[in-house]
C-alpha cells in the first residue's frame, strides 16, 4: 500500500468509484438489455463494486490507497466503456454503462496515480 496523505477528494473518489460500479450494474437491468449482457455487467458491476468498497475500507482505516483494488476498479471500469461495443444492446444501456464506466475508470485511475505518486492532490 502507498502513504499517500489525507485527501478528502481521494475519501470521494473512491465512494464514486462504488456509486459508479452500481450505477453499471442496475443501467442493464433498467435498460431491459438482452440476458448476455445483463448478466455479464450486473456480475461486473458487483465485482466491481466489492473492490471499489474494499478500497473504500482501506482508505478510511489506513488513510492509503489499495493499489490492488484501485488497479482493479480502473479495470472493471474500462470494461464497462467497452462491454457495450461487443454487445448489441440499445442506446440507454449503452449510454448509461458507459457513462459509468467514464466515471468509474477516471476516479479509480486518479486513485492509482495518487498511490503511486504518494499526492493527495
């Protein structure tokens, strides 16, 4: 784990981060996408949203960043950008996975950045 100092932006970058992996998950479900592509991102977005929170729970404990977990929430991120190319789903499932995938992957990159730069910034 990296010492990054005491952010209070990093404090909501990773909450925003948890917001964005549940925002994913329920987009399909409202969407009425297909099955395919309802399980893949609801299953995405709870995975996401486990690592999202446990870098949550680090933060606060230890006032660090998780490298590990915001590695992986960056990750799930960049995934719900591109899940909806592969898949043909509608406009609103498309927009509001990726939407949440763009606010995802950012705050969980800054959150990568900031642990390795040891910034609060």
């Amino acid at each position: 784990m990296s010492r990054a100092p005491r952010s209070p932006f990093l404090r909501v970058a990773t909450l925003i981060c948890v917001a964005g992996c549940l925002g994913a998950a329920v987009t399909p479900i409202v969407a009425g996408a297909s099955a395919a592509y309802t399980g893949s991102i609801t299953t995405s977005g709870v995975l996401g949203g486990v690592f999202a929170g446990r870098g949550v729970q680090l933060y606060r404990a230890t006032e660090s960043v998780s490298l590990p977990a915001a590695v992986l929430t960056t990750i799930f991120g960049s995934w719900f950008m591109a899940a909806p190319l592969l898949y043909d789903v509608g406009f609103i499932a498309t927009a509001g996975t990726q939407l949440s995938g763009t606010v995802v992957a950012t705050f969980g990159l800054y959150t990568v950045i900031a642990g390795l730069t040891d910034s609060a910034a």
